[in-house]
C-alpha cells in the first residue's frame, strides 16, 4: 500500500512539472494577433481618428480584449481607460468640392497631393464667386506695393502666390503669412482665397510645401480657404484665355503688381471642424508579486489611432500604422497569462489615442503618470511590425545600448540576429518618454521609410495600408520579441533603475563636439583609421563608441625655427588638408567634412562624425590674407592663431614676454578677415596680451578650443578667471584641455624637471630643447629613462581624472555664471598623457556621468558636450553675413 501511494505521488509530481513545462511552452501565435488587425483596420472603424465614433469602437474592443485575456483594469478611477483632451481636435467632413462654374464646367479631386485641399482653419460652406488674380495678395506702404489697386473684392474668389516679391527685404516677407492675406482679402469684400500651390519662384520644379495652418478665428465663418495645383490653375486661366504664368513672370521680372479679373466663375465647398474633443488612452495591468520590485513598472504599448477618412473620402485603415501594435500587445499579454508568467515587477499594457496629432496620448500619459515614471524601468514600444522583412528595427536600442544589452540576454540567438539599432528615430510615442527621462525602444520591422517603391512600408499613410497585406509572422516574431522580454527584465534581480543609463542616452542623444585633435599626423603616418587601433586616442570606431558628432581635426603648423621653414608653412597644412579630405572621401559612410553648423546637424542626423578642419599655428598663412582666404575655400573653418611661440603678427602664451604688444596691424587684419569669411578665431596659444586685443577686435565670438582653468592649474597655457569672463561676455567659450599637465601644473613642473635632470646626465644641459636637437640614440636613452622615472613621480600625485576635468568645467560655470561658455577640447593625440579613464575618446561618456552626479541638468549637459560650440558656430556664420564681400 504504501508503495502504491508512492507511485501515485511520483506520476502527481511527473504530471505537475509536464503542466508546467507545457505552460513554460505557450508561445505567441501569429494568426491570433492578425485577427486583431482585421477588425481594427476594417471600414467598420473609419480609419480610427482619434476624437471619432471609429476610435472609440478600437478602445472599447482593446479594452475588451484584456479583459478576457485576464490583465487588470490599469486606467483612472478602477478603469480600462485614461481620458485625454484634445484642446484643438479639428477634421474634414465631405463633401469637397472645387469646380469652375463657366465660361465651361470643370471639377476637380480633393486630397494630399492632387488637385486642392482646404486649409486646415478654414471656414465651412459653399461659397461662388468671379475669380481675380491678385499677385502676391499683399498691400503694403513700404516698400510700397498694392496688389489690390483698382482691384474690385466684393463677392470675390482671390488666386495669389505664396510668399512675397523677391525685392522685398526679409523682415517683410516673414510677416506677409497666409493669415495676414486671408484677413485682408476677407475685410476688402472677398468670400475665398486660393493660394497657388506652384513651386518656388525660381526656375526647375520644387517640392509641395507643407499644408500651411490658419489660427482659428483668422477665416469668417463662411469664408473658405483652400489651396491647389497646377491641374486647377492652367484650366482656371486657359478657359478665359489668359495665363497665370504670364503674369507671374511679369511680375517676378518688373517687381510691379499685375492683378486682374480672371474672366471665370469658381465654386468652393468644404466643412471644417474644430473644437474641444476627447479620446482615451486604454490601460491594462499585469501586478508585480515581489514585495519590493511590484513597486517598479514596465510599459508596453503603442498608438492605436490612425488618420481617419481623408478628403478624397477614403478610409486610410491603419493596419500596418498602427492597428498591429494592439495586435502584438494583446497577443504578447495574452502568452504570458496562458503561461502563468508571475512577474515580479508589474507590467502595464497601453494603446495611446493622438500620436497621429502630435503623440498626444502618450504625452498626457508621461505629464499625468498612473504609474510613477522614476520607477518606470523602461517603456517598449510597437510600431509598424506588419510589413517589410523580418529585420527587427529599434529606436533606442543605440542610445540605451546598457541597459539593452541587458534585454538582449532574454533573447534567443534568432531573434538577436534579426535586431539593428535604429540611431536619433523620433517619430513614435517612445519619444513622448525619452523627454521625460524614462528608457525607451521602439519596434518596427523591415527598414526606415524611403518612400521610394521598393520601400518595405510602400503603403504608409496611404489607403492602401489594409489588413490583406499584414504578414502573421511578423506579428508572431513582435509578439514573441516583447513576451521575451518582458519575462527577462520583469524578474531580474539587477538594478535596472541605473541612472547611468539616462546618462548614456544623453550622452547619445545630445550633440557632442570635440574642439582639438591631432590625429591627422597619425593619418600622414600611415596608420589606418578604420581600424580600432591599440594605441592612438582616436580612430572612427572610437569616434562612433564615444558618440563624437564633430570632430575639430587640426592641421599643425609648428613654430618655424628659420625662414625656410616659415615658407614652406603652407605646404606642410594644404598635405595635412588633403589627407583629411582623403580621409573622409575613403569613409564616407562614417565621416562628412563640415563646412557650415548646418553641415553638423545634419551628418549628425545620419549618424555620421563630422570633420571640421582646423589650422594649429597661424604661421600657415605666411603673412598672406590670400592664404587665408585660399584655405576658407579649402573647407578650413577655425585656425588657432599662434602655437608655442609668436607668429610675426601675434605673440604666444609660451613667449616669456609680449614683444609685438599683442597682435600687430597685419594681426588684426587677420581677425577682420576670419570674421568676414566666418572663421572660428582660436585663442588657445595666444599670449594674454593677444587675447585682449582678439577680443576687442573680434566682431564674432571666439573660442579657446583646448585649455584649461588658471586658477585651479597655474600654466601659461590656461586661462585667467577675467579672460574667462571676458571670453563668456563675448559669446564663446573655452574647450578643456585633458592635458594632465594642464589640469594640474604642479604634474607638468615636476615632469619637467625630471626630463631636465635625465638630460643633463646624458650631457644634455638645457632640457626638452636640447633634447630635440641630440641624435636619435641619446634621446631613445633619455626618453626610456625618463619614462620610467615619469611613473614612479606620477604615483606621488593624487590621480588626475574625469573627476579631476570636470573640476575644471565647475569652475568656468561658477565664474562665468551659467553653462554656456564651457565645452570639451581633448587635444587627443597631441597630448603625452590622458586622465585615467579617459585613455580614448571612446570613453569620454564618463563626462557625461560625472556632470549628471554633479547635478547638472539635461540642457546645460548638452551645452557643455557640444551644444555651445554649435551655437557659436551659427554665430560666427551669421556676422560673417553682414559683412561687405573682399
């Protein structure tokens, strides 16, 4: 008997752990999330617009759907739904129409991209009226111009270009907006404005311009306002037998007004609504169990709207935009319940209203949190899974790279080879989390949209983007990806609060400059770039792991020792320019040169370094504005003035006295002229006399680009608290050095002392010049000695690290008063030493970190990291502009 209990005991235990094991084995299937998609993407919902009866169908079935799955209502007040105002809900409702009424009847097609479309803050009705051609529909006194003289509005339909007349300066061409025209036109009598929607007024083809806005109130009523194409406009005037571009071209040519009565009759109708509405966010909750970490929250989510019914009157469904991502949430919920998942971290499941109006679901979300966002672990988003191959995409995944690594480790070998970052991606409701501190991915499948026909989404924002082309698998391989992960971060035992992590993304995200380098030596010695090279402080893959976004590469002209040298200055930095250029021209696909601040956003977008060029020594223009002019036109955009010793137009920091008083006459005809050319002026070198006469001289800001804090490290080479503040008063800034010897002088005295002492044994009397001048042996003999000596002496010193810089960043802040002035000059690569930890500029992320625990904020982070550079850069562009052409 007793053996027989047993046996029964051990067949119960064998039978609970293969129930266990086959609930271990719940896996998402694709067809269940497809049948989500089909009722959410079908006509039935209208498209799904937020603010719409269709919408409010998708939330309640979302809704209903977890609740059957077994989550927990997660919304407001016991709730599956949060509510979220839309302070300015607007929405076409059919009919549209745009029609010539006589000399014969023609009717044209709404919608994005064809013949017209109503003005969003339009009036509604239908309105007839004579059309008059009116120019640019302006009336102003100076200059003076009236496209309305002699020109009868009364009961009229108004055609006017965009802009203004080229004539006009700036300033007035910014104010003459489609709303100012619209009320003019609407005061004089008009009941319609058609605004051309031709290309710019210069010859070729060009772009459709965005869909302009009106405020609301800016239209009457019952005044309509539309926009159309050239289909509309070529028949409005050909039928009265008159042209359009004629006059346009008269105009343009004379810069006089040419306006008259077109000779046709024209009918506008459209209704246009705009008002307060409300939408819902749907929530659902999965409870954490540990009595600890159910207190931390994880989201999943995705936008469950779309577009709606457009003005061509057909329904934009929004299968792959968006419905699939409550398919994949539902699906992903639903293996984990079947599974008897028990996460100990509490796991909350949300479909946003409003991304297609500007994220607004998920903002309100993130300003009103259910869920406390410091203990929101991460938020995973699904958008666009539907389509394309089954590449994995992830926004995020490249910025939060710590802490996705760590989800990467929940996933299957498979899935992992399917993932690629997706670098700067903005475009989804994980955007809405990023700005508030809180990690953020987000998912699609295939490749980013090219809207070019082999695009892997080529229905997006179109009608076409139906449930008939969704692809299961895909949405099985998304619901899967997310029931991965989330079983991986909900029940680790690690930190996952990390605030290192907000600091790398930061890091990623801002824009990070570094203002000195002179690795273009290593470039001339043959070394190879492309390589993650042992030794060196730069090279492109540590450019891409630091997250460097500009680099200042710098192209040295040594103080010459004669006047042989002096003249062959220019030489040696057009070689050194040629060879970053061939640099760049060989990595394309990693580097672009920056010529402009435009330039470096736009590379940055691309996840591309930018090389900014520089000249080290203002030796290189051998006494000539045309060289200077000539290496402007050869992409160079700053030059530090001086090196160690003076130029024969400026005296240098390492001159024991200011022999020229500063800068020379010719001196400053060089800052006038890099101010007209707009050349960043370096001061870095410069004696404290030059830099006076630099900053009483300069129109534009000027930087130092790699020096450091006098006060906290006495050295020529750094910066006194009142030139700090008077660089700071002129708009630029000082890029620290990470020279050791820099940031702490009492190191570089003592080495210097040492390499005296190791010389003179040798017979060298005289220090680091005589050592340069001895035979290649006696110097070998003097450098191993002293390096080895160097150790022994750097092992007296406190440590000089990232801890050691930022001192010095706290330092600029606290004289010049805020965080403007201040930026990061490595002069990797010409530097002997680096701060520990600090060995590459792969590792300049550790910056990042210090000034977080500091208490830095977010924006002051992005100005020290680069953000300041850029500003001056924009700024020295802009005097340039004013000034008269050579």
């Amino acid at each position: 008997m007793k053996n027989i209990r047993l046996k029964i005991l051990a067949l119960s235990l064998i039978s609970t752990a293969l129930s266990a094991d086959l609930q271990a084995e719940v896996r998402a299937d694709g067809q269940k999330a497809y049948e989500h998609v089909r009722y959410l993407a079908s006509d039935e919902l209208q498209g799904r617009k937020s603010g719409t009866p269709g919408y409010a169908k998708a939330a309640d079935y979302v809704a209903s759907k977890m609740k059957e799955i077994g989550l927990r209502p997660g919304g407001e007040n016991g709730t599956w739904f949060m509510e979220v105002p839309f302070k300015n809900w607007w929405n076409f409702e059919p009919p549209h129409r745009l029609e010539i009424i006589s000399p014969e009847h023609r009717a044209y097609f709404p919608g994005r991209d064809r013949d017209f479309q109503p003005v969003i803050g339009t009036g509604s009705g239908v309105r007839q009226g004579a059309a008059v051609f009116a120019g640019f529909g302006i009336v102003t006194e100076n200059p003076p111009w009236d496209d309305y003289h002699d020109l009868d509005l009364k009961g009229r339909i108004v055609i006017a270009l965009p802009n203004a007349p080229r004539h006009f300066d700036e300033k007035t061409a910014k104010e003459w907006t489609l709303e100012k025209k619209v009320r003019l036109a609407a005061e004089r009598g008009a009941v319609g404005f058609i605004e051309m929607n031709v290309p710019p007024l210069t010859t070729g083809p060009g772009p459709q311009r965005p869909q302009p806005t009106l405020k609301p109130g800016t239209c009457p009523p019952d005044f309509l306002v539309m926009r159309a194409g050239k289909n509309f406009l070529d028949d409005l005037f050909y039928v009265a037998k008159k042209s359009w571009k004629d006059a346009t071209s008269k105009i343009l040519r004379n810069a006089v007004p040419c306006s008259f009565p077109v000779g046709t009759e024209v009918l506008m109708e459209t209704h246009f609504v705009q008002e307060e509405r409300r939408a819902v966010n749907v929530i659902g909750l999965l409870p954490g169990r540990h009595p600890r970490l159910k207190n931390e929250f994880i989201l999943m989510g995705g936008h469950l709207d779309h577009l709606g019914i457009g003005l061509d009157g057909l329904v934009y469904a929004g299968a792959d935009d968006n419905a699939v991502s409550a398919a994949v949430l539902l699906e992903t919920a639903r293996v984990l319940l079947a599974s008897k998942f028990k996460p100990d971290r509490t796991l909350v499941f949300a479909s946003w209203a409003g991304e297609e109006l500007g994220l607004v679901g998920s903002r309100h979300y993130v300003d009103h949190p259910l869920y406390p966002l410091e203990r929101t672990v991460a938020y995973l988003n699904v958008d666009m899974v539907g389509m394309g191959d089954s590449d994995l995409l992830v926004g995020g995944m490249w910025e939060y790279s710590r802490l996705y690594n760590f989800i990467r480790q929940g996933l299957d070998q498979e899935t992992n080879r399917r993932l690629k970052p997706r670098p700067n991606y903005r475009g989804s409701d994980h955007t809405s989390f990023w700005a508030k501190g809180v990690a953020a991915f987000s998912l699609r499948t295939g490749e980013i949209l090219t809207r070019e026909l082999d695009d892997e989404h080529p229905e997006y924002h179109c009608p076409g983007d139906r449930p008939e082309l969704i692809d299961p698998e895909l949405l099985r391989l998304a619901a899967q990806y997310h029931i991965d992960a989330l079983k991986h971060l909900a029940n680790s035992k690690e930190n996952l609060l990390d605030r290192r992590f907000r600091a790398e993304f930061v890091h990623k995200d801002a824009f990070v400059a570094d203002l000195h380098c002179d690795t273009i030596a290593r470039v001339l010695n043959g070394e190879d770039l492309r390589q993650d090279l042992p030794t060196g402080h730069i090279d492109i893959p540590k450019l891409k792991k630091g997250a460097v976004d500009l680099q200042v590469f710098a192209c040295y002209a040594p103080p010459p020792s004669g006047e042989v040298e002096k003249s062959r200055a220019a030489s040696r930095i057009l070689k050194q320019v040629e060879a970053l250029h061939r640099l760049v021209g060989q990595n394309s696909t990693d580097l672009g040169v920056v010529l402009s601040s435009e330039d470096a956003l736009r590379l940055k977008n691309s996840g591309k370094t930018g090389v900014l060029i520089a000249i080290e020594g203002g030796y290189a223009i051998e006494n000539d504005l045309d060289l200077l002019r000539i290496f402007y036109r050869l992409g160079v955009r700053l030059m530090t003035l001086t090196h160690w010793t003076r130029t024969d137009w400026a005296d240098a920091s390492g001159d024991p006295s200011a022999e020229l008083g500063g800068l020379t006459d010719f001196g400053f005809q060089v800052i006038e002229e890099m101010n007209r050319l707009g050349m960043i002026i370096d001061v870095s070198h410069v004696h404290d006399e030059t830099f006076w006469d630099v900053i009483e001289a300069s129109r534009a800001p000027v930087v130092a680009s790699h020096s450091c804090c006098r006060a906290l490290s006495n050295h020529h080479r750094n910066m006194s608290d009142d030139m700090l503040r008077a660089l700071a008063k002129k708009g630029g800034m000082i890029g620290i050095n990470f020279l050791p010897g820099f940031l702490n002088a009492e190191i570089e005295k003592k080495e210097n002392a040492l390499l005296a002492e190791v010389a003179a044994r040798h017979g060298l009397p005289g220090g680091f010049e005589a050592l340069r001048r001895a035979s290649p042996d006696i110097r070998s003999l003097v450098m191993t000695e002293f390096k080895r000596r160097r150790e022994e002496l750097h092992s007296s010193f406190p440590p000089v690290d990232v801890k050691t810089l930022v001192d010095h960043i706290d330092h600029v802040v606290k004289i010049t008063g805020n965080a403007d002035h201040v930026g990061l000059g490595s002069d990797y690569d010409g530097i002997s030493d680096t701060p520990f930890g600090l060995e590459n500029i792969g590792k300049i992320g550790l910056i990042t970190e210090e000034l977080q625990k500091r208490g830095y904020s977010e924006g002051d982070i992005r100005k020290i990291l680069g953000g300041n550079f850029l500003r001056i850069f924009e700024a020295v562009q802009q005097e340039a502009k004013k000034a008269p052409p050579a």
